[in-house]
C-alpha cells in the first residue's frame, strides 16, 4: 500500500514539474523546486529521468519541455472527432480572412486551443495548440458556455471561478449569464479586449444534433483593425458563421 501511494505520488510531482515548465517556457531548478514545494535534490532526480526518455530538454540551467510530447499531443489532437472535421475549413478561413483563426473545444472547465491557422495578416498571440484558455473572457469559451445547460455552466464557475485576465475581463456571475444569453440569441459572441489587452475576437459556437456546442471557431486581431467597437464587419461575421455551419453539418451527419 505504501510503495502504491508513493508511486501515485510520484506521478502527480512529475506532471507538477512538468507544468511549471510549461507556465514558465522554461525553468531552473530551484525555480521548479519553488514552485512544486519538493526539495532540489528530488526535482534534479526527475529531471534527470524526464531528460533521459527526452520529455524535458537542458539548455543552460534551464529545462524545457522536450519534442516527445509533440507526438503524445499531435496524437491526442487526432483521435479528438471534430479535429479532422474542422481544420480544412479553419485552413480555409483563416485564408479567406487574412486572420488568425482558432478552433477550442473545452476540457474540465476550461478552453483547449485545439488548432490554429494563421492567414496573410494574421496576429501571433503567443498561444500554443494545445494550450489551456479561460472560457469566460474569451470570444471561444462564451461561445461554448453560451450552448451548455445552465447547471453545468454553474458546475465550470464554482471550479474556476472568474478570474479577471484584464480590466475588461467579467468577473460577476449574473454580468456573464446575461452576455450568454444575448450570445445564443445573435449566435456569435465577441470578446472585446477581456482575455488580453489590444484584442478583440469574435467565435461561433460548434454543436451536436441535439444543439449542445462542442467546440468553436473564431478570429482574433488588434483592436484597431475595427473601429466599431461593439461589433464586426458583417462580411468577416458571415464568414466565420458560414465555417461554423460547414464543420457542424460535417461532423453530424456526414
């Protein structure tokens, strides 16, 4: 029983490690050893190992996160249903727009970017495929929780709360559960400067047979690209509502 709970325990150190390295894109020793509250000695241990199967690589006094989870996570990302579904028609969009087109699916709570494509002028946010995102303060995420029952909604904040990413970030429940209704009224929701500060995006839910959103895809550019602030232009909005339809009649009842 005592060697099982120390092996569990094991484990959950080793993914804490790994995910300091990640939030910081590369970390010392004494840094991780910080962070985990685990001695050195034993973050110098795990390392080693991770090294050793090339899961974290040493550049200088720092680690980082090694190319063997480029093939756990690019293999992850294939067996997800709407990836293949969607990522020619977001290859597509983001083509057609010139932008920075994303598609999200939410995993435990919280957005997962699961593919980017970047056209002409498209921005580079500094966002990984695979990376997680707030749902609240993001165009991606309230267009998912916008096309979820109320109850789980409810479920997602009590776990994650509504930390504020910026000043424009909503942070009050009731503010929020207003904004969700008035998204699955229009069917887009927008994001205006309240996950980072000089962005704007605007999402389209994707969802099941039964309308229950499953992912979403949007665009994303520099506030001043658009000098109406409430709003897009409306050839971009049919643009993106147009991809939204094309993976959701796809991924249903092809």
């Amino acid at each position: 029983m005592a060697k099982s709970e120390s092996s569990v325990r094991s484990v959950s150190r080793t993914f804490a490690i790994l995910e300091v390295i990640q939030e910081l894109d590369g970390a010392s020793v004494s840094e991780i050893a910080d962070r985990v509250d685990i001695g050195q000695s034993a973050v110098y241990n795990y390392l080693t190992t991770l090294s050793r199967e090339e899961y974290v690589d040493k550049v200088g006094d720092e680690y980082h996160l090694g190319l063997s989870f480029f093939g756990l996570g690019a293999h992850a990302r294939n067996r997800t249903p709407i990836y293949d579904t969607a990522q020619p028609q977001v290859d597509e969009l983001a083509e057609k727009t010139g932008h920075l087109v994303t598609l999200c699916i939410e995993t435990d709570g919280v957005g997962t970017y699961l593919y980017q494509s970047r056209g002409e002028n498209g921005i580079d946010i500094d966002v990984h495929e695979g990376e997680p995102v707030p749902l609240h303060s993001t165009a991606l995420g309230k267009a998912i929780l916008a096309f979820r029952p109320r109850e789980d909604v409810d479920a997602i904040l009590d776990q994650h709360g509504l930390p504020a990413s910026t000043a424009h970030t909503i942070t009050d429940r009731e503010e929020l559960y207003t904004e969700l209704e008035e998204i699955r009224d229009r069917q887009y929701a927008i994001s205006q400067e309240e996950w980072r500060n000089g962005l704007r995006s605007l999402a389209v839910p994707i969802s099941d047979a039964h309308g229950r959103s499953i992912a979403a895809v949007g665009i994303a550019c520099p506030v001043y690209w658009n000098d109406d602030t409430t709003d897009f232009d409306d050839d971009l909005l049919q643009a993106v509502l147009g991809t939204a339809n094309v993976i959701e009649l796809e991924h249903n009842y092809a």
